[in-house]
C-alpha cells in the first residue's frame, strides 16, 4: 500500500485550492482512500461572493473511498470500474451571484459548445461505471443573489444512495438522471428564506426512492417543487408531480 501524507493542487484559471491530508492507495486490495479533503477558492476570490458575478465553492470532505476499482485497456481505449464509491461527511458552502440583466448576443456563424461529463472524462477515460455510490452526512448551505434579492438555503444533513452509475458514449443519448438507474436521498432539516418571492421553507424530512417510486415530506413547504427542483434538477420534476401532496 503506498499513502501519500499530503497534497495540494492550486489551479489559477479556476481559482481553486485542493487539499488532503491523507492518500492510500493499494492495488493489491484494489482501493483508493482520501481524507481530510478540503475545496476552496482563493482568499480575494471569495471576499466577492456575496458581491460579485459567479459561482463560489467551499467544501470540506471527511474521506472519500473507492472499493474494487479496475483498470483495463481494450482497444486503446480505457476502462473505470469500481465496486462502491462512497463520501462521508461533507460540509458544503455555495454562493451565486447572478446579474440583474444579461444581454447575450450570437452571431449566425458561431458554435454553441455544450458540455457533458463524458466529454470531460473522454480524453482520459472511455467509460466509468460504479456499482454503488453512497454520500452521506452530507451539510449543505447555499445562497443565491439576483436582482437585488438574496435567497438562502441550509440541510442538515443529505444522504444519497444510487446502483449502476455509468458514464459512456450513450450516457448523454440515454439522458440518466444523474448518470444513474434509480437512487434514494434522504435529507432532514431543510430551511430556505426566499427574500425574492417573501416566502420561507421549513421541512423536517424529505425522502425520495425513483426505485419504490415513493416520495414523502414533512413540514412547511410552500414552494416544495421549486425546493426540489433545486435538490433534483428539472429531470426529477415529472416524478415528483404524479403526487398529489403538490395539488
């Protein structure tokens, strides 16, 4: 087994810091395990995330690990596999400052690029699949600020169970929501206060099984669907609205 007793990467074009303090990799047990992770942005980076246009990131990672991983070239081309993938105990912080008017301008001639997760990992990797993934004792706070008004959204905790993740050339065509073929969250203590519309959100527990296709949630929640929108992205939202709770 070797382990790696620290490391840094700094990348200047995101303005990123990555840490960790601790790296074991074995290949004879087939395993990968990092702790005590650390995203953050630089220091003048962040003074502007309540201020300033764009996207602001700070996380803290208890460890992340990688259980039966295999490597493989067929072809020329490279496989990922793994048994489980698994984070725990994360504390994440986020801020977006959007403008108040945006005024975009496309010329006939000009190419719209679109991104998607293979092509990030295509120039490296041919196909990723994971078994299982697991994130839990996730903590999330979040806020937005447009058009003069700030909203605000804290989780006390989030867990998230998901089979078969897989990353492919089909994977944009077969359009998975969140590259997987069923998953579970669990999140409890959610609160939001949305400045812009004079509303607030107060929900003890939410629970989402695409499996089951059983979906509950307790508390006060008057804009529960704009909520989980945020949660699950908009590909969740058909699911979510075959239940009456939102009549």
């Amino acid at each position: 087994m070797q382990i790696i007793s620290s490391f840094q990467l700094v990348n200047p074009k995101l303005e990123l810091i990555l840490t960790t303090n601790n790296i074991q990799l074995s290949t004879i047990d087939s395993i990968i395990k990092i702790e005590g992770v650390s995203i953050h942005p630089i220091d003048e980076y962040w003074e502007g995330r309540t201020t300033k246009q764009g996207g602001y990131l700070k996380a803290n990672i208890q460890s992340v690990a990688v259980n039966g991983i295999g490597f493989k070239r067929e072809n020329g081309l490279n496989y990922l596999d793994a048994r489980t993938f698994d984070i725990s105990s994360t504390d994440i912080q986020y801020y977006s400052v959007k403008s108040d008017s945006v005024v975009t301008t496309q010329k006939k001639d000009s190419v719209v690029q679109t991104w998607s997760l293979y092509s990030i990992i295509s120039p490296i990797l041919h196909t990723i699949a994971i078994n299982k993934v697991e994130i839990e004792k996730t903590k999330f706070s979040y806020a937005i600020t447009q058009g003069g008004y700030t909203d605000t959204y804290s989780l006390e905790q989030f867990d998230f169970h998901a089979n078969k993740f897989l990353v492919d050339p089909l994977s944009e065509r077969e359009k998975k929501f969140w590259y997987v073929d069923n998953f579970t969250i669990t999140s409890t203590n959610i609160s939001g206060l949305q400045n812009s519309n004079n509303s607030d959100i107060n929900i003890g527990r939410l629970y989402l099984n695409t499996m089951d296709h059983d979906f509950s949630l307790s508390g006060k929640a008057p804009n529960a669907l704009s909520m989980l929108q945020f949660l699950c992205h908009d590909q969740a939202m058909p699911l979510l609205r075959s239940y009456p709770l939102f009549g």
